[in-house]
C-alpha cells in the first residue's frame, strides 16, 4: 500500500477508543487533537493493568523485577520511536514541567552571563521557563520572530541571534495555533556554528503525534513529548536528554546515581503505554514497509501519516467533492495561508469581524469539537501580530476521515447560508 486509505482508516479507528462518541456529551466528530489526540485502547489496557499493582520498583521480588524489565523495555521502545542512539529517557508530571526542568538546569549547568535565544512561534511552556531563568542568572532573553505570512520560524533568523554566548537555545517543533512545524536540523546546525556548546532543547508536544521525529540526526540536548497528545494518555510527560546534558549537574537525590534525572518513584503503567503506542506505529508501518526493522516500520508509519493529514487539510482548506473548502468561503482569513508545506494536520481560521467562539460553538450543536483560541497568554504571540482576536483551530489526526471533513464543510457552508 503508497497511502492510507478510507479502509485502512476504519481498521486504525478499531485500534482507539471514543472515536465516534465522547463519553460525556455523545456522539461528535473530533477535531481537537491539538488539545489531546485519541487514546490508543492498548493503552487503556496496559493502565488499568499497571494500576493494580502494589510492588514498587527496584526490589528483590518477582513483581518488581518485572515492573523494572517494563521501564527498561520502554525506554527501548521510545529510543525507537524517537530514534535515539545515545542519552537518556525520563518521565515527568508534564511537558510543561519537563520543559522547565530542562531548560532550568541547561542554564543552571552554563556560564555566567551570556543570552537564551527562543523564538516567538513557541508556546508559553518554554518560553516561560527561558524568560524565568534569564532573569534569575542577568541573561539576556533573545527572541527569533516567527514569519507571521508563514505561521513559522526560518531557521535563517536564528543566525543572527546566536553568539559565542548563548548558552541555551529553545525551539518549538511545531506550533499549536499556526499548526505549521519547524526546521530543527536546519535550525541546530546553525546554532552549532557559533555555539557548539549551547544546550538546546526542543518542544516536541505538538508535532509528535504527527509522525517523524529522528532526534539522533537533531544534535540537540532534550525533547519533550506529553504522551497525552501522541495516543497514550493523561498524567505525565516524557523527555529524553543528550549525555551531555544528562552527566551535567542537575537536581537529583543526594548520593543517588549522578545520571539519574527522575524524582521520585515512577509509573510502570504510563511507560508501558509508551510501549504500546511503539507497537502502534509498527503495526501502521507494516502496511507501508516489509522491512522487519521496528525503525523503518515506525519512519514508514510518520511518512503515510503526513502523506494522509496533509490530503486532510488540503479538502478543508480547498472542498471536497461539490463541497466548498474553507477558503472558498467570502470573509474566511487562514493563518500560514493555502499553501504552505510546513503545515501539520490544523487549521486554524477566522470569519473576519465575526466572534469565533460562536462559530466554535455552532460547530458543537453540530456535533464537531474544534477550539477557540483567544488572544490569551498561550496564543497572543500568534495573533496580536495578526491583528486578530481569535480563530478558530481544527485539529485533525490520521484516524480522522474524509467523510468527516465533509461534515465540516457542509456545516460551515449552512453557517455560511444563514
Ligand atoms: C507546543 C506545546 N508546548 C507545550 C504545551 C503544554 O503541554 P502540557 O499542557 O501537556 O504540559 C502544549 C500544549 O498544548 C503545546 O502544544
């Protein structure tokens, strides 16, 4: 098979649960994945499993031998997923809090003075914890501008930012309000250049459950994930550091192993959901590759999941049979624009001089859950230089289907109509 099709949709759609109805307000289409995609239901299993289980990790039992082998073979399996040769895996409460643990203790473990550079596309997570710990250590917080057209960051622009000081660098993979994702290799080469010893840490909670990540061809220091949003669940995030960054001085337990970057006792079920989600994305590959290597099945799986979602929001923004697409619509503005080939399964629109929470909550009456988002702290760095109040973001996955988007459509062209 060259793509994913309407069948293999359905067979993907058996693999999630609350596909086609939500358990609190019914049946729904789901286009907010953006907010938290489906969970896989070997997920759901594997917790309610883990759940159960009293022993702890780390004794000289059956059971706790047993909850350990999970964590280490989860670990293997992220490395997998993520491609990873080198460094460290650890779980955090979030990828919010991981993103601060990170940058806090890049820049705790750098020289004095000197710069953090971000970039204005970020979410506030890492650009929070940058602004914070420039201010604690008198760096200077520098920020690279997004492309306001574009919805992303030119990995150029970085150039001009980065000294032979600057000591962290963050990046965003892909943004949640533009939808478009970013240029990490292209972006890190550049920052390699003028300071190969930066630590650089990159937010990968958006882009993840859309297919690709290859931190082994990166030369970063950390990545974060909230699993929540890559087919796993609520409760924790996930991060994976360098050795460099890992053997650097960082908050542990006195006379605990000076790699160990985890506090506290962890949730064996929430890394073996990570394991499932591994085995997903396989099991996807496998229709796409017959080479037996895990990787290749997991690069194969990120390939036909772009190939799909990129087909997904070509009919939403252009129509789809005699369905008018967003753009065919009088007074519709899409952040990033029509054609725009960073863009990564979201669109995120408004009707000009029109609310969008009523186009939102319209959408709702009519079974289909998108988002608004408002000129707030998470989303103000997107549209106030727009110039807009808000949009409206639809989300999709690749468990989403056409006939999906064409109840979009034809919802929006009766809002259109009335
Ligand atoms: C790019 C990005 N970074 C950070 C976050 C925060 O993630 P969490 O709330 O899971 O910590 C989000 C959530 O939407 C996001 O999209």
């Amino acid at each position: 098979m060259q793509y994913i099709n309407q069948s293999l949709v359905s067979e993907i759609r058996q693999k999630f649960c609350n596909v086609n109805t939500c358990p609190i307000s019914g049946d729904r289409i789901f286009f907010e994945n953006a907010g938290g995609a489906l969970t896989l239901k070997s997920a759901l299993e594997t917790t309610t499993k883990f759940a159960s289980i009293p022993d702890n990790q780390g004794r000289d039992n059956a059971a706790s031998k047993a909850l350990n082998d999970v964590i280490k073979n989860a670990k293997s399996d992220l490395s997998a997923l993520f491609n990873t040769q080198s460094g460290e895996f650890f779980m955090g409460e979030s990828g919010t809090e991981l993103l601060f643990r990170l940058i806090r203790n890049a820049v705790l473990a750098s020289p004095s003075g000197g710069s953090i550079v971000g970039t204005s596309l970020e979410h506030p997570a890492s650009r929070s914890a940058a602004k914070k710990w420039s201010d604690e250590m008198e760096y200077t917080y520098l920020s690279v501008p997004h492309c306001v057209k574009t919805g992303t960051v030119d990995p150029k622009n970085y150039a001009s930012k980065i000294s032979d000081t600057t000591r962290v660098v963050t990046i965003v993979h892909a943004s949640p309000v533009t939808g478009m994702g970013t240029k990490i290799k292209e972006i890190s080469k550049i920052v390699r250049q003028k300071a190969p010893s930066a630590f650089i840490v990159v937010d990968g909670i958006q882009h993840a459950a859309h297919g690709g990540i290859d931190i082994k061809s990166y030369d970063i220091d950390g990545y974060v994930i909230s699993p929540y949003k890559m087919f796993s669940r609520h409760g924790f995030g996930i991060a994976w550091v360098s050795d460099r960054l890992r053997n650097a001085p960082h908050e542990k337990l006195d006379g605990g192993p000076s790699d160990n970057w985890e506090l506290g006792t962890r949730d064996t079920g929430a890394y073996a959901t990570m394991s499932d989600v591994k085995e997903y994305m396989c099991w996807l590959g496998k229709e796409f590759t017959e080479n037996n290597d895990s990787r290749e099945q997991i690069k194969a799986a990120g390939a036909a999941i772009q190939d799909y979602e990129r087909k997904m929001t070509d009919a939403l923004l252009h129509g789809l049979d005699n369905l008018k697409g967003l753009a065919d619509f009088e007074d519709v503005q899409i952040i990033g624009g029509l054609s725009n080939s960073s863009r990564e399964g979201l669109v995120s629109f408004r009707i000009k001089d029109y609310p969008s929470e009523k186009i939102v909550r319209y959408l709702n009456h009519q079974g289909i859950r998108t988002h608004t988002r408002k000129c707030d702290h998470y989303s103000e760095n997107i549209l106030t230089p727009l110039g807009w109040d808000d949009c409206v973001r639809v989300s999709i996955c690749h468990y989403n289907t056409l006939s999906e988007i064409k109840k979009f459509l034809s919802c929006m062209a009766a809002f259109r109509d009335k």
